[in-house]
C-alpha cells in the first residue's frame, strides 16, 4: 500500500478497492466444497490472517454455531461434520499448520486459505480445496485478499449472499475523510491508548488493536461494551495510571438505544480520569461496509502514524525473533512437514 510522505498516504485507497475486487474474483473462481451436513464452523489463523475469522464472526451472521480458534489445538467438540477454514498468509503458520494436521486426522471438512508455503502444499498433497492468494505483502495488509474470498466461499455453500455488501464496501471507503484520520493520528501518535467498542464489532476491535500494534508498534488495552462497564472501567480510577491514556471509541449509527446510551455515560464518566475520548464512526448501511470501513481506517490511521514519527510499519522484529527463537527450540513446521511426508495421501 502506498505508505509514504504527507500526500496522504498516496494510493492507500486504490489500492484497498483494487484488493476488495481481485479478493471477490478470487472467491469467484474458487470451486466450493459440498457443506451439507455441517453443523459447526471453525475458523483458524493467526495475526493478520486470523483476524478474518473475527470480522467474519461478526459479519455472517449463520444459523450453525460459528468460532475461532487462535492456538494450536481444535476444540473437543470437532468431527467429521465441522467445516474448518485454516487461514495462513504465509501457509507456514507453526499453530495453523498443527490444526491442518488435527483436521485431516478428525476427518473434518475442510478449506484453506493460503499465499504457499507448507499449508498449500498439503492441500495440494490431500486435494484440500485451496483458495490461493498472491504473495508479496504482509499478511495484515491482505486482509481484503483472505477475506472476501472466505465470504464468496460461503455463499457457495449456502451460507448467504454478500455479493451487493461487498460493491458497497467500495463505495463506502472511497467516501472516507482520510483528514479526519489525519488529526487524530497526529494526536494519538505517542499516546497510551484504550480501544472500545460494541459487542457487535468485537472483530474491528481486535483489528484496531492489531494495527496499532504491528503498524504503529503502540500496545493497546481494548474491550467491549457492555462487558467493560462491569469491569475495565474501575481501573481508570486511579488517575495517576490513566491520565496519559487516549480513549477510541468505535461507535455506528445502529446502534441500539440502551448501548447508545451506556457508551454516553461511559464517556461522561472517562473524560475526568483520560488524557480524551476520540470517537470513530464507521459508515455504510449493511454490516459488512461497517465493518470494513472500520477496517480501512484502522490500517489507514496507524500506517499514517508510522509515517509520522519515522517508523517502518512493516518490520515486526519481536516477531522475527520469537519465530527464530521457537525454530530452534520446537521445530514445530520441520517436525510436522516430516510426519505429513511419511503419511499416505489422504482424499477430504
């Protein structure tokens, strides 16, 4: 994405819609496996590639029980009638290549999303319906590229049709004020901060907090509403913690009255213990566009602070150095890649 200067962020827009339509045609051409049967659907992935299982939960809103899973293991619960999704950008991911493993010994029905790697080439092994993407970006820079697909793929098996949401998703974030997202990054820039929002946008929480973290390299609190007004909200008491702390609130306009109201007290009650309250409203009329403009924002705003304050936003060194470090300890992918070699293939 273009990432550089204070033209702002030139060719971050285009740049997302041309994602959103190469994702959608990916999906399209995707030959979608039978789902009848299916009572579960499990969604697995790490980082920026699990982070579309959790925008995903909070868009598809299904008639079978719907979960991610960000570990190493399946739950119990798992059989031969869960569809599994294993989302790895990279299809090296140590935690989503052992649940590929997990699910083909279960015997589940399974998809996986993938640039390469080892998780495209046991699909390819095991005749593991693949939807492959193109390579070449960081793994939270191609959301649009992983997750539209899963979306198409889901209409294919009879989960609903998102076909008009994603056209509004476009239109929605060529409409975006990228100078309000200008302003509050130069605020928030070298804050502490607290993400908040709704229990119906607990994905684009996760995602904010994941930009800010990998893109602007800043640790985040974040929790949602109700949940943190029975909690969270009592640590701001002690004023010399939280006087340095930002607050982000995601807030949208359908909202229902009785969480309009409680996130209008709640504010009421920060603004004497914060540094601020900010508020960003997502746009659009389907769930979908909300949840996607609130996507765009977030990885527009904290790219834009990386730029300010003279940071690369792709380089995520802590990262680079716990993979080194597990790779010499575990040898996780080396050891697991070893057992799928000796093992028959295996038609899902």
């Amino acid at each position: 994405m273009g990432l550089l200067g204070d033209n702002p962020m030139k060719g971050f827009t285009d740049d997302f819609v041309a994602m959103c339509d190469e994702g959608k045609a990916i999906g399209d051409s995707f030959q979608a496996p039978d789902a009848s049967g299916v009572t579960n659907i499990v969604l697995c992935g790490l980082g920026g590639s699990g982070v579309c299982g959790d925008l995903l939960v909070d868009v598809a809103k299904l008639k079978v029980p719907i979960i991610t899973v960000k570990d190493y293991h399946l739950p119990k619960f798992v059989d031969e009638k869960s569809l599994v999704f294993l989302v790895s950008y990279s299809g090296n991911t140590e935690e989503t290549l052992s649940q590929f493993m997990q699910a083909r010994s279960l015997g589940c029905k399974v998809v996986t999303v993938t640039a390469g790697g080892k998780l495209r080439e046991w699909s390819e092994k095991d005749c593991v319906p693949c939807i492959v993407i193109p390579s070449g970006r960081n793994p939270r820079d191609a959301l649009p590229l992983m997750f539209f697909p899963l979306l198409v793929a889901l209409k294919k098996m009879g989960y609903g049709n998102f076909d008009g949401d994603m056209e509004e998703c476009k239109e929605v974030v060529r409409k975006i004020d990228l100078r309000s997202m200008d302003e509050l990054a130069n605020k928030i820039k070298n804050s502490r901060l607290a993400i908040y929002g709704t229990s119906d946008h607990i994905g684009s929480l996760r995602r904010m907090k994941n930009e800010f973290n990998e893109n602007a390299k800043m640790a985040v609190i974040h929790d949602f509403f109700p949940e943190l007004n029975h909690n969270e909200m009592n640590g701001y008491q002690r004023t010399g913690l939280t006087k340095n702390v930002d607050v982000i609130i995601l807030r949208d306009k359908f909202e229902t009255e009785e969480m309009s109201a409680r996130i209008e007290v709640t504010k009421g009650i920060f603004e004497h213990y914060v540094n601020s309250t900010n508020e960003i409203w997502c746009s659009g009329s389907s769930k979908l566009a909300r949840t996607m403009s609130f996507v765009f924002m977030s990885s527009y705003m904290t790219g834009k602070i990386a730029s300010i304050v003279g940071i690369n936003r792709s380089s995520v060194p802590f990262v680079d150095r716990l993979k080194d470090s597990l790779k010499l300890k575990t040898n996780v992918v080396e050891r697991l890649d070893e057992k799928m070699r000796s093992e028959p293939k295996k038609r899902f």
